[in-house]
C-alpha cells in the first residue's frame, strides 16, 4: 500500500506534521504538494493529484487536508473510483474505512489538532474493509450511479 498526502495552505502544517509521523512509522508515502506553503493556492490543485494516484492502483490510499477538510473531499470525489469521507476522530475514520472502503482520508486543519489527526490517519491505516455483501452491495450501487455519467 502507497500512501499520497497532499494539502493546500491551510493544511500545510498538518501534513507536514503527518509526513514526519507516517515516516517514523515506517509507512510508504509521496507527497503530492504543496511542496511549501503558498496563502494563495487551492485545496483543489491537491485533491485531484492524490485522488488520480490513489485511482491508479486498488491497493493505494490517500490523505488530504484543507482548512475545513470539505473543499478536498467534494473536490477528490469528482474522480471516478474515489470514496473521500472527512474524518473528525478515530472512531469514524475506523467506521468509513471498515463499512465504505473509504480510500482517501480528508482531515480539517482548522477544527482538528495534530495528535487527534496522527490517530485518525493510524485507525484509518491499520483498519481492513469488513468485505460483507450488504457493504459491498451498497459500494456497488454507488459504482453503477457513478458510471452512468
């Protein structure tokens, strides 16, 4: 599993903090930007660049953090095969991940401190999809919808 980390100005800090956790740790990620912290970007520049990583292969997952967490996750589930869910503890990133199969993480910078986000990104890491049919079915249904457009 390759993890992608990106985020825009106001999450910069965060991911910074998260790269240094994720590397500690031992985990295998990229960085997708932004590389230094710019007032004038956008969250959106980051979101698609992770979420078109993460698409190219099952097995990746990503991470991505803006202010509110909401401007990646509507943005990086534009793409088709993304599941982004915005995650405000453990406990729901442990949720989204074993019942949706969620494969990028969406953190809030401005309303969630280092030491929760580093516990969110560990549950969300460690936590395996349950793969039972109602949850499989649900996910599928959502594939079909999305293949119409």
């Amino acid at each position: 599993m390759k993890i992608f980390i990106g985020a825009d100005h106001r999450g910069f800090e965060l991911k910074e903090y998260l790269k240094e956790k994720l590397k500690e740790n031992n985990f295998d990620f990229e960085d997708c930007g932004n590389f230094v912290y710019d007032p004038q970007d956008d969250y959106s520049d980051f979101a698609f660049k992770v979420g078109e990583k993460v698409n190219r292969d099952k097995g990746n997952v990503g991470i991505l953090i803006c202010g509110s967490g909401a401007g990646v996750c509507f943005a990086v589930n534009k793409i088709k095969g993304i599941r982004g869910a915005l995650a405000f503890n453990p406990e729901m990133a442990k949720m989204m991940k074993a019942d949706d199969d969620i494969n990028v993480l969406c953190l809030a910078s401005d309303f969630t401190d280092k030491e929760t986000a580093w516990q969110i990104v560990k549950i969300f890491l460690e936590t395996n999809f349950k793969n039972e049919e109602k949850y499989l079915r649900r996910i599928k249904k959502v594939e079909e919808y999305e293949n119409k457009f």
